[in-house]
C-alpha cells in the first residue's frame, strides 16, 4: 500500500464550487505539505504543516486554505475554484528527524472549467 | 532568498549515451541540494541528495550528482542512459534555516531515444 495517499486523483469541477482535496499518510510523519505543480514552474509551495495545531502559508496560499484533522491526515480546499487553478497537486511528508528528505502522493489533477 | 534554475526545460539522447541534467542554484546559507524524478502519472521520488561531506554524491539507478560551491551549481549525470530513465528530473534547494522548506527548479524533461 502506498504510504502516502491523495484523494480524488482527478477532478473537474466548475468556476466558483468548493473543492476539498484530501491527503492520508501512514508514514508516521509529522510535517504536511501541499504543492502545486504547473509546467515550466516546478512546485510551489501552497501550506505547510508542522504538526496539528501549526498550519503555515507557502508561497502561493491566495485563495486555498488547508486544514490538518490528525497527524495523518492534511486537506487542502479550494473556497471558489477559478480555472487558473487548474494544476497538478501533490501532497508530501516529511519527519522532524530527517526533515529535508519529503515523501510524495501521486497527486491530484484538478481541472477548473 | 533560495532560488534554482534547470538549464533545458527537455533533454534529449541516444539510449546508452552520456545524460546530463543541468542545476544552478542561489542560496544565503549552505544549501541542501537534492534531485527528484517523478515518473509518468506519479509523484516525486528522492533520487539523491547532498547534505555534508562528500560533494559527489550516488543516487539510485545509477545517478549521481556533484555539488560545486564555486559554481553553485549540483549537476545529475549517469553514464549509459536508459529507456526507462525517461521522465522528468526536478532540482531542488533547502536553507537549513528556512523550515526545511523545498524551492524546486522548473524541472528538465528527459527523453530517451533507442
């Protein structure tokens, strides 16, 4: 079983709806992060989440918002989609001991009509 | 503030010839340095990384990469390339300082020819 999940794995939603993306991990890690990915760009960091009750904006957090309900488990939402949201979003882990190494979902390819 | 910049956005060789992924980077500190492959349809996986110590650092499936201060740079080679080396290749920078947090380059899309 893969050690660190994203849920739905592809999406197509409207301008304006909400939309939750969800990320478990097993792996027992304590840090959470949320990219996107967009071609030429790389990733960029959306949030970030030390542990439960830190949550910290990334470098492009305008119009997303996140939520960390258990160690294992962070969503990100997006409040009212708009189509320059449309990317690939990946879900990554990392532990306190061994901070610098980030273990990666298989992402979420979202599409905004 | 860190920054990383990928020289190709798409690479192209010969099956069994030299690969050569090009990273430059900018750092305040002494920088982490790693390079991530993500596969077709899936997430990023850690190819290797530089920390301390050694400059020249092995990865797996027979990459390797060497970090060069002088020229900030941390280039990723492999001697044969592969058919299944194909895929896209991200550099990546961490200040020790900042969090752990990851600044990716473009990323450098490697295409396999047989």
């Amino acid at each position: 079983d893969a050690d660190v999940t994203q849920t739905p794995r592809n999406r197509i939603t409207k301008t304006g709806k909400r939309i939750m993306l969800e990320c478990s991990q097993t792996k027992g890690h304590d840090r959470m992060y949320w990219y996107r990915q967009d071609p030429g760009l790389g990733l960029r960091l959306i949030y970030y989440s030390f542990d439960v009750k830190d949550i910290n904006k990334g470098e492009i957090s305008d119009g997303y918002s996140v939520s960390r309900q258990a160690q294992a488990k962070f969503s990100l939402s997006l409040e009212s989609a708009i189509p320059n949201q449309t990317a690939l979003y990946f879900c990554a882990t990392s532990a306190g001991t061994n901070r610098y190494e980030q273990y990666f979902g298989p992402g979420t390819r979202l599409t905004v009509t | 503030a860190q920054s990383v910049t990928q020289l190709g956005s798409h690479v192209s060789v010969s099956e069994g010839a030299l690969v050569l992924l090009r990273c430059n980077y900018s750092s305040s500190v002494p920088p982490y340095l790693f390079w991530y492959v993500q596969y077709p349809n899936q997430g990023l996986q850690l190819l290797l990384k530089y920390t301390t110590g050694a400059t020249l650092v092995k990865g797996i499936n027979g990459f390797e990469a060497e970090f060069k201060k002088s020229e900030t740079s941390f280039h990723l080679t492999k001697p044969s390339a592969h058919m299944s080396d194909a895929a896209e290749y991200f550099c990546a920078v961490s200040e020790g300082n900042a969090g752990n947090m990851l600044t990716f380059g473009g990323g450098t899309r490697l295409m396999v020819k047989p």
